[in-house]
C-alpha cells in the first residue's frame, strides 16, 4: 500500500489572531511573559479558532477502545479480557476518565473501535467495531487495507458529528490491552529510534515481562520489517483504536478543534496523522509526557512540550484532561485580566 491519505483540506493556523493575542497578553497588568506556557497556550488557542476571543466550547473527552491479537502472549501485565472490562467501567462512571469528566465538565464518549466482545447499547457508547480484535502481528498484518481505512473513516465520521454539535475541543484517550506493544512498534517505524528504546512497562510488567515483550516485538520486526509508508504500518502493526485515534486527529484538524493529546500511544498516532497531513500538529496540545520510558524520546522527536509531567502511564485521556484545567487558566487569564491602560497601572520603563 503506496499510496497516501490526501492533506483532507486542514487550514493552517491564523498568524494573525496568534499576533493579536501576543499583544494583548504583553498589555497585561504583568511583567512581560510572566505567565510562562501559558501565555504561547493562549496565542495558540486564538490562531486555530482564527479569533483574539477564543472560548472552548462543549469539550468532550473520547475513548477510543480495541482489542490486540498479539495480547494473548503476554505483552502486558493484565489479560486480554479486561479491554471490554474498563469499557464497561468507564460507562459505569468508574474509571479515572469517567471521574475527571464530572470533576471538569466534559462529556464522555467511548467508542468500540474493535474490543473482542459485545456491549448493550448505551447513550454513551458508539458501536464503531471493525471486527473483535486485530490479528496477531507477530504471525500476520494486524489489520487488511480495507480495514485500516474503514477504521479512519469511522473516526472521522464520529468526529465530525461531534464538532456539528458544537464541540471545538477534543480530548483523545485509548484503551486496549497491549496498545504500546502496538504504539512501540509504529515508534519505531516512524522513527527509526533502535525497537528495545521503544518498548516499555506499558500496564506494569517486571524486569522478565519487558524482555518477553521485547523479544515478542522483535520477532514480529523480524518477519515484516515496518514500512516506511505510514498507513501501510499502521495497517501491518497498528490497532483498530489506534487507526480511529488516527483518523480523529485529521478530522479534528480539519474542524478546527483544538486536540488534547494524551499519553504513549496516542503520541505516536498524532505523529502517524502528522506524517499524512503536517499541518495537524498544530492543532494539537500535548497534555502530558507518560511515565512509559519512550513517550519522552518521542516528543523530542516531534520537538514538542508537554503541558504536565506528572508521571502518570494510565491512558483513558486522563493525563489530557487534567490538562484541559490549564487551557482553561490560560484562557481565563488572557480573557479577564486587566489591560495597564484598564488598570490605571504604570508600564515598564525601557
């Protein structure tokens, strides 16, 4: 598979909002940049909405969850069976996810990207299943053609239909046991960083877990070596909730939204969406840098900064949405405080 996604018509940012925004923030009752990050997160909210009034409207956390062939060799610390286990959880209102969108406000949307099991229907629940798990890698491609696009474009269907109804923020998660076997392999295609600084602990494996998975994943290198082609490796390794996170960062950036990035793995399908349209990662806010030992080689790679770190490896998106509270500080801040000239307060001299 050679032939590419086209750029899906992704805007770039407006410069002109950005540098508005700039000079509204060093008019503050402040010493100049005095607000750190916060005041580049602010800019970077006016450039994608293309306004000096920006707002995040509607933000709503989605989870996109599948199953992994390759799981059932030991690649995490948990079993198989407990990806359908936390669907149910986050649905029930009990997992971290579930808990930080009533803390935060957002809505909470999981989608069945292709968990090995069957749901009732639920209002917060999207049946979106390619099929009940991806193929075992390490004997054969994860995924057909056919289903590595269907999965992108179930994606941006869901995505689209989120921003329709008035949502300008999305907040990406996953889950899938033995997704960062998955996303460490895709790393280390796209990378070309050596495939043992790409494998970590991923759910909690000990010292022999990790060289099992290691081993698991070199094996699997060693039968199909990764293409350089990003939807043909997505295809060959990837996980049907990594190819739906995937599409939903292009639809995202097509829509305008801003994209709170979470951990490892959906670092590493934000750089996959970056490979087939550049300009989606402007779009994007990296909520947090993972305790997985390879997520931080890859946002220097990206040459990207981390809102948080806060040693956090549990997905879900809740690194991203415990960032969201900062995007929410930094936009209060530029919108509400005081101008010196509002202020009465005497500027800088020199």
């Amino acid at each position: 598979m050679t032939d590419r996604m086209p750029d899906r018509a992704i805007a770039s940012l407006d410069g002109a909002s950005r540098t508005l925004a700039l000079q509204r923030l060093d008019s503050l009752t402040k010493p100049l940049g005095s607000l750190g990050r916060l005041e580049a997160l602010a800019a970077q909210l006016c450039a994608i909405q293309g306004t000096v009034s920006p707002r995040l409207s509607a933000p709503n956390a989605v989870v996109f969850a599948g199953d992994h062939g390759i799981a059932r060799r030991g690649v995490s610390a948990y079993p198989p069976e407990v990806t359908a286990q936390m669907v149910a959880n986050f649905l029930e209102g009990g997992a971290a996810i579930s808990v930080l969108a009533r803390r935060e406000g957002f809505s909470l949307t999981v989608v069945d990207a292709g968990v090995d099991a069957h749901f009732a229907p639920d209002l917060h629940l999207i049946d979106a299943k390619v099929r009940r798990g991806t193929r075992d890698f390490g004997f054969e491609a994860a995924m057909t053609r056919a289903e590595c696009r269907d999965a992108l474009a179930r994606a941006e269907r869901i995505v689209h239909r989120i921003a329709a109804d008035g949502s300008n923020t999305l907040i990406l998660g996953e889950m899938g046991i033995g997704n960062t076997a998955s996303a460490s392999v895709l790393m280390h295609g796209l990378t070309e960083v050596p495939l043992p600084d790409c494998v970590g602990r991923g759910t909690g494996l000990d010292d022999h877990g990790l060289a099992h998975k290691v081993e698991l994943l070199t094996a699997a290198c060693a039968r199909c070596a990764p293409p350089a082609e990003p939807l043909e490796l997505l295809t060959e390794f990837g996980g049907y909730e990594i190819a739906m996170l995937v599409g939903a960062v292009l639809a995202a950036a097509r829509d305008r939204m801003v994209i709170l990035v979470d951990g490892f793995t959906v670092t590493v399908a934000a750089l996959l969406a970056s490979r087939m349209a550049p300009a989606v990662l402007d779009y994007c806010v990296f909520g947090h840098c993972s305790a997985e030992r390879a997520h931080r080689t890859l946002l220097e790679i990206m040459q990207v900064r981390p809102v948080l770190d806060l040693e956090m490896r549990l997905g879900e998106g809740s690194g991203a949405a415990i960032a969201l509270g900062v995007l929410r500080a930094a936009l209060v801040l530029y919108s509400n405080m005081a101008t010196f000239t509002q202020a009465r307060v005497s500027e800088r001299v020199g």
